[in-house]
C-alpha cells in the first residue's frame, strides 16, 4: 500500500500583537498632534490677548497726555498741577491723585506719572500690568513734554477807544450823528415827523388820503358826478341853458 505523503503544516503567524502595537503608535502619534495643536492655540490666544493688554495701555497713556496737556497753565497753589515732585497720575474723575493710580479695565493697569523737572518739563508715563499668565508685570512707557506757560506781563500800553481823540485816560468822546442829542454813545435819535410813526431813521409816512374811485370826481368823501342835463366836472356842475 501507498502510504500518503503528508505535506508539512504551515503554521499561520499570530498577528495580534503586530495589531495591538499599530494602534498604540497611532494613537501616541495622534496624542502628539492634539498637544501640538492645543498648544499652538493656547499660545495664539495668549498672545492675543497680550497684543490686547498693550493696545489698552497704550491708550491709557495717550489720555494721560492729553490730560497733561490740558492742566499745563493751571497755577502751582492748585491741587492739579502738574508740575510736581513724586510720582501721581490722572484719575477718573479729571483731577490729579496720588493714592489712586489703579486705572483701565477692572483696574489692572497701575499708572506712574513723574516729571522730569523745569529744565526739560518732560514726563515719563509708565502703565504696568501682570501679563496673561500672571507670573510677570508687563510695562509700556510714554515719555511726553508740555511746557508750563510763561504769565505774561501786564500790558501797560493803554490806548482810547476807536472813533475817540485825547491821550489815555483823557479821552474825548466823539459827537453824536447830526440832528441827534445826548453825549456819545449815549446819543438820542430825533423824533420822527408830525404823523409819522417808528423811531428815526426808520420812520414810516402816514398811508395816503382816500380819493374818489372813478368816474366819480370831487374830494373825498365829497365823491359824485354831474346829471346828464348838466356839464362841468363834480362838483362844479352847470346846467344847460334852453
């Protein structure tokens, strides 16, 4: 008898753990994208947010400036000058304050304002403000000049006034228009005519008389006409002679 010639077994490999190690990598590579990702995100709002902060603090030291500028002539006994030792700012309400300087959104931004003495008149602006992560103070600083107005000296250079003649203070008033009365400038204007109404020069003529309305003649209220047996003009009538 033949015997069957047995063909040799192929073992099938065991791919179940080739499987298992494939998606451990996929999911540790997809890990590494989404952290990536986050923190690429996390980074572009922080830094928007910062850009924010600047914006806002530039802004508040441009109304700082500006409000230098309008209390530049305000004299020295006043509460708000500005031209003084030691640190101070502007504060909300308009008036100069050393105690409040905590200013802008929610009060994050402290405000320093100091000036540099009469020689340059220049004041440094600073605004500082704990960044987005709050472990460090971000600052932005404006160096601003405004000048204190010098009082000018009182003028003593007097002269009269237009339309007087003299020398300061004997000034000679001038004469009042023709037909007018008073002492300059007091000056009364005359009366308008007899039957005449407004005030001179503006004087308005009485309305004219009435008169007949045509064809009847005479005068008013005297108004008629000739009968037709008579000639002539009312009320000169004649009669005709036969």
């Amino acid at each position: 008898m033949l015997r069957r010639i047995g063909l040799p077994r192929i073992r099938l490999l065991d791919n179940r753990g080739d499987t298992i190690i494939e998606v451990m990598i996929v999911l540790a590579v997809l890990g590494m994208a989404l952290g990536i990702s986050y923190a690429t995100a996390n980074r572009s709002l922080s830094d928007a947010r910062q850009a924010q902060e600047n914006s806002q603090a530039t802004a508040l030291l441009q109304a700082q400036a500006e409000s230098l500028r309008s209390m530049a002539g305000n004299p020295s006994s006043s509460p708000d000058n500005i031209y003084r030792a030691g640190s101070f700012c502007v504060g909300d309400d308009g008036h100069v304050t050393t105690s409040n300087c905590s200013l802008g959104e929610a009060s994050r931004y402290k405000v320093d304002i100091t000036w540099g003495g009469a020689a340059t008149d220049t004041f440094v602006i600073k605004a500082s403000w704990e960044d987005v992560s709050g472990d460090i103070t971000d600052t932005n600083t404006l160096i601003y000049r405004v000048h204190k107005p010098v009082a000018s000296a009182p003028t003593t250079d007097h002269s009269c006034p237009p339309g007087y003649t003299g020398t300061y203070p004997a000034c000679v008033p001038p004469d009042c228009p023709s037909g007018y009365t008073g002492t300059y400038p007091a000056c009364v204007p005359p009366p308008c005519p007899a039957g005449w109404s407004g005030i001179y020069p503006a004087c308005v003529p009485p309305p004219p008389p009435p008169t007949c309305t045509p064809p009847e003649t005479g005068t008013y209220p005297d108004c008629g006409t000739c009968p037709w047996y008579a000639t002539g003009v009312y009320p000169d009538c004649r009669s005709l002679s036969l």
